[in-house]
C-alpha cells in the first residue's frame, strides 16, 4: 500500500492506495496549507505550512493536527532532516526558523538575512518582497543545508544554519524546488526560473543541464533513489504559461545522460503545470495544478491516471510520498 500527501493551497489531502484504487481524505480545510513535509521516520507524522497560519503537525496520519507556534505566520517552505530529524521552516518576508523537538520550539537562523545579496532579493509579483521558496536538509549530512530564495539566489550552510555561504556558483538565483540524491552523498539538483543544474560537490559548486531541453523555465525536480544520473523537472515556457491558469505549455522531463520529454499516456498538452514530481524505485508520480495525478511505474516511459474516490481535489501544490 502507498500513501501521498498533498497539500492544495487550501487543506491537506492523504491519499491511501490499495489494489489500484486511491482514497483521499482532505483536513485542515480553509487553512490556505500552501507545502508540507514529511518525518522520514514515521509515516503519520507530517507538517503543514500556511501561507497565514504557521505550521501544524500531525502525528496520527491527518486526523488531528497541532499548532507548532511558528513566530512568524506566512510560511512557504517546509522541510524535516532525515538525518537528525530537525524541521526547518522558511517564510515570507524571507527568514528561516529551525526546531530540534518537532516544531516544539524555533530558533530563527538569522545570520540568512545577513548575506552580501540579500538587498537584491525581491520576488517579481511583490517586488518588496521575498520568500524561502525551498528548504533541503542532506540527508546524509545533519549540518548541510541548503535554501533556495525566490528570487535571491541558492544558499549552503555547512553548521545547521547557524552561518551562511552566498549564492552558489553555477545555481539557478530563481530557486524553486531542490533536491539531494538519498544515496549519493555529494548530489544535489535544482530546478530554477532559468533552467536546470546539478552539483557533485554537497552543493558548493553547480552545473547547468539544459541542453536538449526546448523548455527553460523549471518548477519541480526529483531523482531516480537508484541512479543518481537520472533525474526529471517539469519545465513550461514561461512563468506566465505556467502559473496563468491557461495552456501551461508544459512538458515533463527525464534526463539520464541527455533530456528526454516524456509522454506515454500522458495529455498532449498538458491541462495544468506538473506542480510536483515524486520519484521512487522505477517510478514517478506528476501532481497537476489542477488537482490531477499522474503515475508512471516505468521511470515516465508510461502513464496512467489516478482514480480518486473520497474528497475531490480542486488544486495541487506541493506532494510527498510515504511507503
């Protein structure tokens, strides 16, 4: 049996699979939960971030949930360390926060808002502000932190966060997903406004990966636990073709060694942008805009879409995957 959680920019979906057919039970309902994040540990504890609300946190699977008393409401960005299990939680006005007793208490990382670069942050559509848009602890390394800043550019901490490195050379500075490989220390990827890159080096150093590719604006990016050198964003246009609620122009892509776009069942063209990607051992699954879910078992060579029984879902913004 698998589980998903999505958040939908207004509640919390949890998805349970069982012989094909998918159940889904929303919570936190009128919340505005804009991303979420998942206890490598345990399955049923899982936090949610709202985009005026804080954080909250399950521990039985959705069915009830606690306020975590972030000291700041908006929050954009969540993340929980599968190395030593601290949560960290990123906001808008750009600030970061971190908790070692699950969201218990918070201590701000400061020192982020002391980078050379921060008084050129500024997210296009409120040019007076910013965002944490991702947050990616290593997982083989408790003290390695990554954080992308809409748009700011990509930041490496090597202690927790307590100090900071500047955007990173060869990054994308319009962060907006990040991911490190489960079992190659060392590899990381980012799918930016302008494209692609990957770094080999823990994230100190990156490389674009856009050849091939006709579509440069990219949103989500995941790996292949298997093979570090198979990796898929999903890329549109523009931001105006992704985000407008119009024809998306989007596309999924698998790269092993060179971009592949990826159809296989697929809708051509795509009704809404791939919000989220969610790979697996020889599979992935493409969470839509527009609430739809797509699954493939043969790394997108084909798809099929998840049927859905139980509460609808109108939109999709982010998604996890337990089991």
């Amino acid at each position: 049996m698998a589980r998903l959680y999505a958040a939908t920019g207004d509640a919390i979906a949890r998805l349970d699979e069982h012989h094909g057919a998918w159940q889904t039970t929303l919570s936190l309902i009128g919340t505005g939960a804009q991303c979420l994040a998942l206890d490598a540990s345990d399955p049923d504890i899982v936090y949610a971030g709202l985009r005026e609300g804080g954080v909250r946190r399950t521990t039985d699977g959705g069915a009830s949930w606690v306020d975590c008393g972030l000291p700041a409401p908006g929050v954009f960005s969540l993340a929980v360390s599968a190395a030593d299990g601290a949560v960290y939680a990123g906001t808008e006005p750009s600030a970061l926060y971190r908790s070692d007793d699950r969201g218990e208490t918070w201590v701000e990382l400061a020192s982020l808002l002391e980078l050379p670069s921060r008084p050129t942050w500024s997210f296009p559509p409120r040019p007076w502000t910013s965002h944490v848009r991702w947050i990616a602890p290593s997982p083989h390394d408790a003290d390695l932190l990554l954080v992308g800043i809409e748009l700011g550019g990509l930041m490496r901490s090597t202690d927790r966060g307590e100090t900071w490195h500047d955007h990173r050379p060869g990054a994308q500075r319009d962060v907006h997903s990040l991911a490190w490989h489960p079992r190659e220390p060392g590899r990381a990827y980012e799918a930016g406004g302008g494209g692609a890159a990957w770094s080999e080096d823990g994230g100190d150093t990156w490389h674009g990966a856009d050849e091939g590719r006709d579509r440069h604006y990219t949103w989500s990016v995941a790996v292949e636990p298997g093979d570090p050198e198979l990796w898929y964003v999903s890329a549109s246009t523009g931001p105006y073709a992704a985000h407008g609620g119009r024809d998306p122009q989007a596309l999924i892509y698998r790269r092993n060694g060179q971009w592949t776009a990826l159809s296989g069942g697929l809708p051509e063209p795509l009704p809404a942008m791939p919000y989220a990607l969610v790979a697996f051992e020889g599979g992935l699954v493409a969470g839509l805009a527009d609430g739809q879910l797509w699954g493939s078992e043969d790394r997108g060579d084909s798809w099929e879409r998840y049927e859905l029984d139980g509460d609808a879902l109108t939109e999709l913004h982010a998604l996890v995957r337990a089991g």
